[in-house]
C-alpha cells in the first residue's frame, strides 16, 4: 500500500480502494490557475449585463410575484426549478438588488465555485498534464459560461454534482465512518432541493458507498448506508410530490425535449452511438467532438476496471442517466445534462492520462489527441453572446 491510496480498515488491516495520484505542487498552482481563468470569464459574462432571456424573465416573475411559501407550488409559464434553486434567487434579489446582477448573482457564483471543485476531482482522477487539459476543457468551455449570466438552475445543478461527487472521494480517502456518513447522508438530502438531477449523482455515490461497506465486513455500516439511500430517495419524492410531478403533464416541455430521449432502433443500432456522442457538442463544447468521445470511450473501460471509489461514481451516475434517458424520464442532451460535466470531462482526460503512461508511441497519440480536442473551446474562451 503506498502512500496516499484510499483505504477502509477491516480490524487493522487495510483494504485497497483507491490509489489517488499525487502531482508536484507546482502542477496544482497551474491547474488552479486554469480554474481561476475559467472563473473571470464567468464573473466577466456576468458583468456585461445582457438582456434578459425569455425563460429567465418568466422565472423570474414567478420568484419575483410569489411569497416564500408559494414557491414551493408548481410554477407558471412553463417554468421549472428546484425549491431550494428559487429561495436562493430571492434571497439574491433581496440581499444583492433587484436588477440584473442581483438575478443572477446565484447562477454566477454557481459557476465560479464550480471551476475550483472540477480541478480538485480532476486531480484524483489524472495525474500530470492530462489533468490539466481535463481542467481547461471544462473553464473554456462556453456553456459554464454563458449559464453564468442567466437565472436558471443549470450551474447550481453543476455544482451540486461536483460537490457530491468530491464528498464521495472525501470519504473514500478518510475511510467511511458514522460521522463521515451522517455529513454525506445530510448534503445529499439538501441537495435534492436544489437540484434535480441530484439524485442520478446520489445513486453513483451511493452504490460506491454500499461497496465501500460492504467490503470493509461491517453489517451495521451496511445498514446505515442503505438508510441513507432510503432518505436520499425519501428526499427527492418529497421534491418531485411538491414541484416536480406537476410538470410531467406539460405538453411543451414534453415535446420540448422528446428528441433528447436515448432511443435504440432496431435496424439502425449505429444511431446510439451518435446519441451518445452528441453531448460532446453540447454541453462539452467540442468541434471535434468524435475525438472527445473516443476519449471518453476509453476513460469509461478505464474507470470500470479501476478499484477507486470516484471514478466508480461517475460511471454508475453516468448509467442511471442514460437508464432515466431511455425510460424517457430524463432528456439526454443540451442544458439538461450540464451537471454530468465532471462525467464526461472527467473520464475523457482518464482516458488520455491512459495512452499518455502507455509507452512513447501511446504518448504522443495523446498529445496529439490533447491538442486537437482542446484548441477549439481553448482559443474561443470567454466568447459568450
């Protein structure tokens, strides 16, 4: 067992479940100044004070004419958002202003803590330089950006992931314990309140934590962790009872992303493939978004032959939403899936940090790789209409 590596005690022997990387000092101030980069153009687009978007002026004419407690009611205009999501913009409103930057000083501050939690999980999951390209895939890419200029709930849906999805990997380096759980057990249930697609985050993590129990021989932990899955679901039934059922019945937005839907055609079972690539497009911001999948092809085998606890989350979150895609409980696509991000990013650089250790020829195919992927959303950064 090196040093480093993330284990959970069984009486006092270790078992291995992750072996986290560990890069010079030197390579964290970079990648933290990729995130700070990614971080001014935010703050930047939030400063132009653009025009108010339609969906954004409807939300917030909801947020702006309804109490505190009748934000807990289905909204008008085909507008939805999480509870928690529409307090924090009233809060905004209230302790910021009532003009554009107090709109959207929420979203903003969403998407700046969001650059700083993508560089502290893509450094678990990649050691050297392809961390950095995962890092500057994710701060260049225009579709943080522009969210960070509206009111919408998609960067907070973002940063809700990140932050689960760090937790995961806190508690797999300290060892899972009753407080570690009780702390996890608690954020969790908060964040379905602030974000929908929460829960899809919750399920990787939870299934990592129940491994992570299991293995470690202690049936009372097992236990608890499979309470805590009951309260994290319990958490968002009560959401979806609230707001989110009202929605299901709405012609719009059902039509709206009916095309977003993962289907499987029979006689064209190729189709998947460019299904699944096209999030590489849009949220991920690639023109060579082929390249990128590939990438993230590899990333994936990568991950699932892997013992560590975070990259497990993120392939088990990453199935329970093509699951809810396919059920047609969830669209696969566009806006909707910003939050699977660190997903997707995050397995891609897995994938180049596994041909750049492969050997010299290995390493120069991810170089090139590297190069051509990145420099589209690298030389386009901060150019958000």
């Amino acid at each position: 067992m090196k040093a480093g590596d993330d284990t959970q005690r069984r009486g006092g022997e270790p078992v291995e479940l992750a072996q986290t990387p560990t890069d010079p000092w030197w390579r964290d101030l970079v990648g933290l100044l990729i995130a700070l980069g990614g971080a001014a153009w935010c703050v930047q687009a939030y400063l132009q004070e653009h025009s108010l978007f339609i969906d954004e002026a409807r939300l917030l004419e909801n947020v702006l004419s309804r109490s505190w407690g009748e934000l807990t009611q289905p909204l008008t205009q085909e507008q939805a958002a999480p509870v928690g999501v529409l307090y924090l913009l009233k809060l905004s409103i209230v302790w910021v202003g009532d003009d554009k930057l107090g709109f959207r000083a929420v979203p903003m501050a969403a998407a700046v803590a969001s650059m700083f939690l993508f560089w502290l999980l893509i450094r678990q999951l990649v050691r050297g330089w392809p961390a950095w390209f995962g890092m500057a895939v994710f701060a260049t890419g225009t579709w943080t950006t522009y969210y960070a200029q509206q009111a919408k709930q998609y960067t907070v849906e973002l940063a809700v992931a990140l932050l689960l999805f760090w937790l995961l990997s806190w508690v797999a380096r300290r060892g899972l314990c009753v407080w570690r759980l009780a702390v996890f057990a608690a954020v969790g249930a908060l964040a379905t309140s602030f974000s929908v697609t929460a829960v899809m985050v919750l399920a990787g993590c939870g299934v990592v934590l129940l491994v992570l129990a299991i293995r470690g021989r202690r049936p009372a932990m097992v236990a608890a962790v499979l309470g805590v899955g009951v309260l994290w679901v319990g958490s968002f039934l009560l959401q979806y009872a609230l707001v989110l059922s009202e929605y299901r019945g709405s012609e719009y937005l059902v039509d709206y992303w009916k095309p977003f839907y993962i289907r499987v055609i029979p006689r064209l079972p190729h189709r998947i493939f460019g299904q699944l690539s096209g999030v590489f497009i849009r949220p991920v911001d690639l023109q060579l978004h082929q390249l990128g999948f590939a990438l993230w092809v590899i990333g994936l085998c990568v991950a699932v032959r892997s013992k560590r606890a975070l990259p497990w989350a993120m392939v088990v979150a990453w199935g329970t939403l093509v699951l809810l895609s396919y059920l047609e409980h969830y669209p696969y696509g566009d806006r909707q899936v910003m939050f699977a991000l660190p997903m997707l990013i995050g397995l891609m650089a897995m994938g180049l940090g596994w041909l750049n250790e492969s050997g010299r020829p290995g390493h120069m195919i991810a170089v090139g790789l590297a190069v051509a992927v990145a420099a589209s959303p690298v030389l386009t950064a901060g150019n958000v209409e």
